[in-house]
C-alpha cells in the first residue's frame, strides 16, 4: 500500500468554516454534509484548525453550546496533516500515532485540498478485499 497515494483516497472540496463561524451553523453543516469533521480554513483557505464530532461532545459537556460561541474556542489547532502524494499507509499510521480519525490534505500552494478519514481508508481497502474475492 506504500504505492497508493492519498490524493486517490482523499475526499475534494471539503467542508470548510472559518474560526469566527459560531457552533451552531457548524453542527448544521457537519448534519447537512454528513461528514464528521470540518475544516477551519482562513480567507485564502488555509488551514487554521479541525473541528469534529468529538469536539461537540466537549461543547455539549461544556453546555456551552450558545450561538455567540465560535468555532475557534474548542477546534483543534494543532493539526496532523496530509500531502496528496503521501502514501495511504503514512496517512494511516499517521491516523494511529496521533489517535485521529480526520487527517486534512493540505498543499503549499494551494492550502486545503481534501480530507483522509478512517471512513475513506475502510472503504478502500473493503474495496480491495470485495475485488480479490471475485
């Protein structure tokens, strides 16, 4: 699988929000999309942050989960990233040694250019295990 690049896997046009963006419209597009993670994105859309399923939990806990709250107070900031030309086993093993399950694709020119989940990398390899058993 080291020949198998994550630009193949990945998902395009991600679904994106910027840091000043408040909780609730965010829920509503990770509900709307289906997707379990957004990517917090600048102006020129750069990566800023991830905010995930799991960082709602915290919001609900937090019951804080008010409509003047932004994103930017619990995305994640310190992101692990992808470029399209690694390998989906660097993604994946990136994904276990970080205990992630998101992993933006990100290009120096080009800022966020897609989004790796564990979904993304399942479903590929299903793929993989339903064709060698045709």
């Amino acid at each position: 699988m080291d020949d198998i690049l994550v630009a193949r896997v990945m998902t395009s046009d991600p679904i994106t929000v910027t840091a000043d963006t408040y909780v609730e419209p965010a829920a509503n597009k990770l509900l709307d999309n289906g997707v379990g993670s957004l990517i917090v994105v600048d102006d020129d859309g750069n990566l800023e942050g991830i905010l995930t399923t799991t960082d709602f939990v915290k919001i609900v806990a937090a019951s804080k989960p008010k409509a003047e709250t932004k994103v930017e107070r619990y995305m994640s900031t310190d992101v692990t990233t992808a470029s399209a030309q690694d390998s989906i086993a660097e993604a994946a093993e990136k994904m276990i040694d970080h205990g992630i399950h998101h992993l933006p694709v990100v290009d120096d020119e080009e800022g966020v250019i897609g989004i790796v989940s564990t979904t993304d990398l399942a479903a590929y390899i299903s793929g993989l295990q339903t064709k060698k058993a045709r």
